[in-house]
C-alpha cells in the first residue's frame, strides 16, 4: 500500500473507496476539479475515506474559469491550469484539515491540508453569507454544502464555491504582510530591476515554486551599516536585483528535506548557496536558518544576515568576464578569490581582454598555457581590501601580485593606472569584496613582475643581506630556499641586523655567529613555508624551525616577534621577502624549560649557578644541547633518596651545585624517567 505525508500524517494511497472524490465525480460542475484530482493523484488518492474525515471547499468549473486571471492565465485556457506545479499545493489548500467533518463552517482560522491557514467569515445578515479567504481579500463565497459519505456514514463535508479558486497566499504576498520582517526585503522587490522575480514569486507566475532565504530588516540594517548606506542607496543599486536573486531556490525545499551540498540560485548557476544540515539545524552560506513560513507557491526561511556572492560567482554571473572567469580559472585562481578576502577586482571586459590579446599577438589558449605569468597579470588587478568607489583615494596600493596600482580620483572620478572605472558598472558587491568594471587589461609595469627566488632577490640587494646570504649558505639552507615547487615568505634581517646580533649573542664579529651550531635553527625561524604578503602577516605565524612567531602592531608599525618590518613585500619567484630590523631568535632551551611550571625548581637551581646562559643564546658558539629535564616531583624523589640534600633550598645553597646539578641531569634520568620530560622545539 502507498502512502502520502500530508500535514506530517503518512495517508494510504490505495485505490479505496473515496466519498468525496464520488461525489466530486458524479457533479455536472466539478468537471475541472475532478481533472485536477486526476491530474495529482497524491491529493485524489488521500481524499479516501479510510484518511477522513474531510471538509473540502469544492469549486466549480464557473469558480475555475473566474480564478484564471488571478492566476494569469487566459479566460478559455482552463488546461494550462491542470500542467502548473503548484497544482497540489492549491487543491490541498482546498481541504480544512479536521478531526471531523464541519458542517456548517464557523467564523475563524481553519488550517488547511497544505499546512496554511484559511478564514472562515460568516456575515451577521438574515441569511448569513459564509466565505472563506486565502490570497483574495474576498474571499470565496458558499453557495451550497453537503454531508457526503457511504450510505447511512455522511461522515465528510463538501462546501460549494462558484465566484472563485479558494487560493493560498504566495511568496510575495506573505513576505509583504509580514512588515515588522520582511519589509526590506519587499522594498527591493518592488524595484524595477526585480519585478521579474516579484511576478514569480507572485500567482501569475506559472505555477512556478521558490524557496526565499529571507534577510530580516534588522539583517538589512546591519548590512546597510557595514556598507555606509542608506536604503534608498541600496534599492537604486545596480547590483541590488543579483543580490536579492542570489537568496532565491527554484523550487520548494522545507527545513526538514535540505540536503548538505550546492544549491544552484536565480542568480544562475554561478551563484550557488552552501546548504549543511547538521541534525535539525541549516546553515546556508554560514549562516544559522531561523523559522519557515510556508506560502502557496513555496516556503521562506528568516535568515539573520544579507547572503553574497562571492567575486567570482559575480564575475561568472555576467556574460561580458566569461574571457575574465575562463582566465582564473586556467590560473587556479578561483579558490583564492572564493575565499574570505575581502577584495576589490579591477574587472576588464571580454572586448579588454581581446584588445590585450591582439596587443601582445596572443591567442586565449595561448595566454593560459604559461599559467604562472596569467596568475601574475590576474593578481595584478586585485587588491587585498574592500575600496568601494566613493571611499577610493589618490593612493599607490598593492595589488596580490605585489606591485602597486596607481590610483587616481578627482571628485568622483577614479582611473587605477590611467584606465577609467566608470560609476555606473562600479561597486559590484561581493560577499568577499567588490568588483569594479575596466575596459583596459592592466599590465604589470616593466621590472615588476619578479625573475629571481627569495635567495637571489636577498643577494641582489647591495650591501644590505649580504651576511643573510653568507649564513644562508654556510647553514646548508640555500638550496631548500631555492626550490620552484614551494612558496616562501623570508623575514629578512639587514646586514646591520647581524652585526647587532652577533654581540648580542656574545660572539666576537660576524663571521662567529655564522659559526654557531644553532645558526640553521635561528634561520629557519625567520622563514615561513608559504607565501605571505604583509596585509596577512597577523597574529601568531607557523615559523619553519616550528617556533611559532607572534606578531603585534605599534601604531602603524608591524611587529615580528619585536623585529620591525621596514620593508615589505618584495616579490620573488618562489615567495616573498620581508625586510626586518633585528635578528630573530626562537625559543631557547632555558625559554623552554622557565615556561613550564613543573620544571620551577631546576630552573631555579640552574639560575643559581648560573647555568642559565648556558641553555640559552648568549652562549659563545651557539651550542646545542638535549637536555632530560627532571620535573619538581622528580627532585622531590631526590631530595627523599638520602642525598644529603633535604629540600629545593637545601639544594640553591649547596656550595656544590653545580657539580651537583651535572650529576642530577643524568642520575634522575636514569632513576626517575617516569617523571622527566622532553618538551618545546628550542634553537
């Protein structure tokens, strides 16, 4: 036996016996009612009598013809009615959803099989006039009822309309009434440039089904804050029609049937929604889903915050950056630009980029088949921040690539290297940034674009690395620096660096730092394994010698680990080189071992016979040591074994401790292993 989940009952499908659909059946003015039962089967087969009791709104074929152009269709076109898909959802609207038959109808909210609610009015005239309201204010009149039933069992209730299709309320309609939510979100679709989708998500729309994630006003509010604008700026915003479309699902889909994955949008296919369902909870694009409000023609789901595209999927959303979008693409640049960003995208056209191709006599295959010069010219036109067009200011900012753009605005008017960026395809927003339209491919300015990896670009800066490069060297690191397959960022100490640290360490030049056993480990301290320009060096930064190194600002200087970067951002094949003012040192074993509270009392003793610079850097030649540490319950083990020394203080005024502390770092690892310890990767 089928079943049909109606109103969250599961209902038998059989071919039992219906009283109602009979009676439907066998009435000369219900012969398109009874063709649309036909038409859904679902709805025909659920009407059995086994699933009652029923009270049904039944229409006539009069009612049908007088709704047809609510529903915009043709007078004499009663067929295209019966193809439309939201054809269940209006006949389910048609049956009161009742624990038993209600005849007569009585004043007030019945709700209905589909899952909305109706209205009941009954007029207070002699004879009272019973109608019932969906969509249409006025409702549908009763002309006549009827028990209907098997014989001596009238168990259902049939309620005749002539004057109109009892109608649920659409998309539109109920996003309208709903102004303390919603009202925004109305606003916009009753723009010029939306009222494509205000018709679909009307009645006149085909019968066509949409699911609407729904911004709040208070999310509109919040947008309209973060973007420094007002709504009248927002509803005359070129972009304001893809935005709205992109939070819009052809078809129904409830909270309870999302599936994890993409959904495509009416922005098109380019502008996909993520959709997670964890248990009872939906996220789309990140962002919790609240309430759903069911309407005629699909749901709304209340969301919290105004969904964007990304630059990408605003780019993919117009026909004139298919050249653009086919060239990241090629360049592997697509996840870069879906990321968090924020960016603003110099955008030329198709006909910018033709006009590039036939300048530098290439063909499009060609210009994509040397990928590493396509990501560089790609990356040329994207900075690494949101500039909205009226916030831009004559500036010289870096673009990803690592060379500047000029940017110039004369009262409104902005060029980025010459090149206009005309208002009116200006400010295209993104969820990560903002697009702006160009006519000119920009090129990167002769000697920009960098021919030499990070060791090369260091040794080709005169007289300022020149012992950066020497330890490199003598430290076996030139080659790992070298390598094409990686990226690299390289915090970049000047030769006056050295120098400073090389007394610093207690070495008598230079030329003895470069001699330390542990001059590898400071290296790798100043090298991160990937590409990382200056707008993303924050917070704490994964060093190659594993180290991590922390970064904070002073006013609008950039900290590393306390070295000032005095440089940024020079470009090299391989990575990026920061230059900094000071040599940076990673943890020293002594750092190590005074950050973990279980090894105070070592610590202490060490600090007591001064043994402290021994573990630490200060130390002439740089040695390097693996220490096992014994922990504070270890020296208490110690202290208890009959040693002659009774406690830690004991132990601090020993006038033999250091002889003492030589004998403990070997004995109480070999007696006490269990409570020693091997932490931190120190230089």
């Amino acid at each position: 036996m089928r079943v049909l989940a109606v109103a969250g009952v599961f209902l038998p499908l059989s071919a039992a016996q219906s009283a109602v659909f009979t009676h439907i059946e066998g009435s000369a003015d219900h012969a398109t009612l009874e063709s649309a039962l036909n038409k859904v089967t679902a709805v025909k087969d659920a009407l059995a009598d086994a699933n009652g009791p029923f009270t049904m709104v039944a229409p006539t074929d009069a009612a049908f013809t007088a709704a047809l152009p609510e529903l915009g269709i043709a007078a004499a076109d009663a067929a295209t009615l019966l193809d439309r898909a939201d054809l269940g959802e209006i006949l389910k609207y048609q049956v009161l959803s009742t624990t038993e038959k209600v005849n007569p109808l009585t004043a007030g909210d019945i709700t209905t099989v589909q899952g909305m609610t109706a209205t009941v009015t009954v007029s207070s005239d002699a004879t009272p006039v019973t109608k019932v309201v969906g969509s249409n204010a006025a409702g549908v009149t009763i002309s006549s009822s009827a028990d209907v039933g098997t014989s001596g069992n009238e168990e259902h209730a049939v309620h005749v309309c002539t004057d109109r299709i009892l109608l649920p309320k659409p998309v539109y309609q109920v996003a309208s009434e709903a102004t303390d939510l919603f009202s925004t979100l109305v606003a916009a679709l009753d723009t010029a440039g939306l009222a494509d989708v205000k018709t679909g998500l009307g009645l006149q729309n085909g019968g066509a089904l949409h699911t609407v994630f729904a911004p709040t006003n208070d999310a509109f509010t919040a947008y309209l804050t973060a973007r420094g604008i007002d709504s009248d700026a927002l509803l005359a915003d070129g972009e304001l029609a893809n935005i709205v479309k992109y939070h819009i699902l052809a078809g129904k889909v409830m909270a309870a049937d999302v599936t994890t994955g993409e959904q495509a949008t009416l922005y098109g296919d380019a502008g996909k929604l993520s959709l997670v369902k964890d248990g009872s909870t939906v996220t789309v694009d990140g962002v919790t889903v609240g309430s759903e409000v069911l309407a005629g023609n699909g749901v709304i789901h209340q969301i919290p915050s105004v969904l964007m595209p990304n630059v990408v999927e605003v780019a993919k959303g117009s026909s004139d950056f298919s050249r653009l979008v086919e060239a990241v693409v090629a360049a592997d640049l697509a996840t870069t630009l879906t990321g968090a960003g924020p960016f603003t995208v110099f955008a030329p056209t198709n006909a910018a980029f033709d006009a590039y191709l036939t300048k530098v006599s290439k063909t499009m295959d060609e210009l994509k088949a040397d990928k590493d010069a396509l990501a560089a010219l790609l990356k040329y036109h994207v900075v690494p921040s949101e500039v909205m067009l009226a916030d831009a200011t004559t500036s010289t900012p870096a673009s990803v690539e690592g060379s500047t753009l000029d940017l110039v605005k004369t009262g409104d008017d902005l060029t980025v290297n010459g090149v206009a960026v005309p208002a009116a395809t200006a400010n295209m927003q993104a969820g990560n940034g903002v697009v702006h339209v160009i006519g000119t491919v920009l090129e990167i300015p002769a000697g920009s674009t960098p021919t030499k990896n990070v060791v090369q670009t260091a040794a080709d800066t005169a007289d300022e690395f020149t012992h950066l490069v020497a330890a490199l060297t003598k430290a076996n690191l030139t080659a790992t620096l070298e390598a094409t397959d990686k990226k690299f960022t390289v915090f970049a100490p000047t030769d006056a660096a050295f120098v400073a640290a090389a007394a610093a360490l207690g070495e008598d030049d230079v030329a003895g730092l470069l001699e330390r056993a542990d001059l590898a480990q400071i290296l790798l301290y100043h090298v991160l394994g990937s590409e990382t320009k200056a707008a993303a060096v924050t917070g704490s930064l994964s060093s190659m010698q594993g180290a991590p190194i922390e970064v904070t600002t002073s006013g609008e200087k950039t900290m590393v680990d306390g070295a000032e970067i005095t440089q940024a951002d020079i470009m090299a094949t391989n990575g990026v080189v920061h230059v900094v003012s000071s040599v940076m040192l990673p943890h020293s074993l002594f750092d190590v071992m005074k950050a973990d509270t279980e090894l105070s009392t070592l610590v202490a003793a060490l600090e007591k016979a001064k043994l402290d610079d021994f573990f630490g850097y200060v130390n002439k030649g740089g040695p390097v040591h693996t220490i096992f540490a014994p922990t504070n319950d270890a020296f208490t083990a110690f202290f208890a074994a009959d040693n002659g020394v009774a406690d830690a203080a004991a132990l601090l005024d020993h006038p033999d401790l250091e002889d003492i502390l030589d004998y403990l770092l070997v004995w109480l690892h070999d007696i006490h292993c269990a409570g020693s310890r091997g932490e931190g990767d120190p230089g």
